[in-house]
C-alpha cells in the first residue's frame, strides 16, 4: 500500500487565497488595521498641541523683541541665568546654553515650530510627537522645574499630551499625506508603492524645509520690527541739558540702600545677595512702603524662577516672564499670576538714625 506523507499538505498553487502571496502584493495579515476612532480621539490634542507648538515658534521669532535681546530682563539670556538657580541641568544651562544663547533660541524657535507643523500636518507624525516631548520635558527641568505644587506648571501636560500622540500616532485622520504621496506620484519623484524608509526621508525633507522656510521667514519680519523699535529708542529725546542734576545718595559700605536712596530712586532698589546664606547669589529688591518703612525679598519668581521688579505704578513686585505679581506690603502676598507661593522676605534692619538700611545676620 502506498506511504503516507507526514506534515502539513501543500495547498493547490491554483487557489489564489493560500499560500505564498503573489509577488508585489501585500498579505493582509501583514498589515495592522488602523482604527480611524483613534484618529479621531487624538484629533484634539494633535490640533492643540500642534497650534501652541507651531504659535510658541512663531512668537520667539516674530512677536516677542526681547526674546533675542540680551539687555531686555524677559530675554532668553536672562530667563537662563534665572532657571539656573533651581534647574537640575544648571552644569547643562551655564555653560553650554548662556554662552551659545542666540543660536539656541533660533533653534528651539524651529524645533518648535518643525513639531507643531509635524502635529498639524501628520508628516512624521510620530517622531514630531516625541520631539515635543523632548521640548516640553526640558522645558519642565528648567522653566518650571522649581514650581510647587508640580500640578501648577505648564509643561508636564504638554509631556503628556505629546508622549500620547508618541504612542498611539494620528490614526491616519486627517492628514497630508495621501495628497502628498499623490502630488510626488504626479511629478514622477515617488512611486504608487514606495520603500517605507524612502518614504520617511522625503517627508521629513519636506517638514524640515517648511519649518526653515516658515521660520527664517518670521525671523526676517521679526527683526524689521526690532530694527524699527530699536531706531525709535535711539531717536526718543533726551533729557534736557539744562534740567539740574540730582546727585546720588551715597549708600555706606555693607550697606544695601538707605531710606534716601529709596525715595530717590522711586522707591525700590535691586541688589544681590550674600554668597552664603538662605537666598545665597540670589536676586534681590529692596522696597520703600507707603508709611515710610522698607522691606526686601528675594526677587526668584516663586513661579518659574524668573527675576521680580517693583512697579511703581501699582506699588507692587511683578514678574515680566508669565504675569505673577506680589504685594510687598503684605509679606510677598500673591495678587495674581500663575503661582501660590509668596515671595520670601529678606530680614533687613533700619538704623533710625540714619536711615541706613542692612541684611539682618541671619540671612
């Protein structure tokens, strides 16, 4: 009797469902269903992060004039110099970013700017999504690091949001890719089945020229406006030569300012601290109060770090960076901004003689 072949049994060649696929075709078990729910889940977040991202690059480059600014107190140098006082990667912050401050910033704009158009568009969608959390987490070591509660700081969500994208993708809802691989098929340069790697590289060739374009672009307006703001300053009239001069209140050795010097000055005066001691090398704002007393506080946002001023229109201490303001008559009170926390009052003592205000010894 004839032998009996173990194993499985060969599917007939002339069944188009089994067996080895057609060569050029696909076989579905290969390729993983894509549920559009979930691009229609994440629509929200890719539409709101994306917009913000994309926003935050363009404003850098094209609305804020200081951002570039060395001298102005809300520029990028002195945000660094700030969050270097709380930030763990201050090593990182003082000396690699503070001396290369200029071309950082352009970067970070473009970055932001290649990650949003990356959300927004579906190019590179993924790595777009892990490239924001890359920003948002460093963001959060050193702008809002030193925030407490860490629930109040902006950035850890932004970390959520794109490590969601990062994990789950765009669910192929509403994207330019389809067009974008049809208009490459039309002009010759893809093909209708083109090596996924390839495929990468043209679309990351594409997203990275339109976030250069769009950002050397806002670079360009942004720095006629500058320009502008700038000649405008420089032509703004001068005192007048014949006003009389106001000498300076001399201010006596280990001294920080003396009642005087407040009033002449308009009624604050910034200072340093000691290089030892509770606020140690922190910046600091001495304050003439409506009754004829002085305060001083350490003048590191409770926010984000960034350096406090006194205005003298509203008599109290705010923050240029994100809007928190402080009232110095109330121990550092919060009136508003994004922080809870008040200032830290600096004890100071007042000689009643001579006015001469100094850092009490326990600082």
């Amino acid at each position: 009797m004839p032998r009996r072949h173990r194993g499985t049994v060969r599917p007939a060649r002339s069944d188009p469902g089994v067996g080895a696929p057609a060569q050029g075709r696909v076989h579905p078990s290969a390729v993983p269903a894509v549920d559009r729910r979930i691009g229609l889940a994440v629509l929200p977040l890719r539409l709101f992060v994306g917009l913000t991202f994309l926003y935050a690059g363009l404003d850098k480059l094209l609305f804020d004039p200081t951002f570039l600014d060395a001298a102005a107190p809300t520029s990028l140098l002195n945000q660094l110099q700030d969050f270097a006082h709380t930030s763990p990667l201050a090593p990182l912050i003082t000396r690699i970013a503070e001396p290369f401050v200029g071309p950082i910033g352009v970067l970070i704009a473009i970055a932001e700017i290649a990650v949003g158009l990356g959300a927004l568009t579906g190019l590179l969608a993924r790595a777009s999504a892990w490239g924001g959390f890359a920003i948002a987490m460093l963001l959060w070591l050193t702008a809002s690091f030193a925030i407490h509660p860490y629930y109040l700081g902006p950035d850890l969500p932004y970390a959520a949001g794109w490590l969601t994208l990062a994990l789950v993708g765009d669910g192929d809802a509403f994207t330019l890719r389809p067009a974008l691989g049809r208009w490459l098929a039309g002009m010759g340069l893809e093909s209708p089945d083109p090596d996924p790697g390839r495929r990468r590289l043209v679309h990351g060739l594409v997203l990275g020229g339109a976030a250069v374009f769009t950002g050397g672009f806002a670079w360009l307006l942004g720095e006629a406006g500058r320009t502008t703001l700038t000649a405008q300053l420089r032509a703004a009239p001068s005192p007048s030569p014949t006003a009389p001069a106001v000498g300076p209140v001399a201010t006596p050795a280990g001294a920080i300012g003396t009642l005087a010097s407040l009033r002449q000055q308009g009624g604050s005066i910034a200072f340093q601290m000691p290089t030892t001691g509770q606020f140690a090398g922190d910046p600091a704002v001495l304050v003439l109060l409506a009754d004829g007393t002085a305060v001083a506080y350490d003048a590191v946002c409770t926010h984000a770090g960034c350096t406090v001023g006194y205005d003298p229109g509203s008599s109290d201490l705010f923050c240029p960076c994100h809007g928190a303001t402080f009232d110095p008559a109330r121990h550092g009170a919060v009136l508003g901004g994004p922080t809870n926390i008040p200032l830290p009052e600096v004890p100071i003592q007042v000689d009643a003689q001579t006015g001469v205000i100094t850092l009490t010894t326990s600082t």
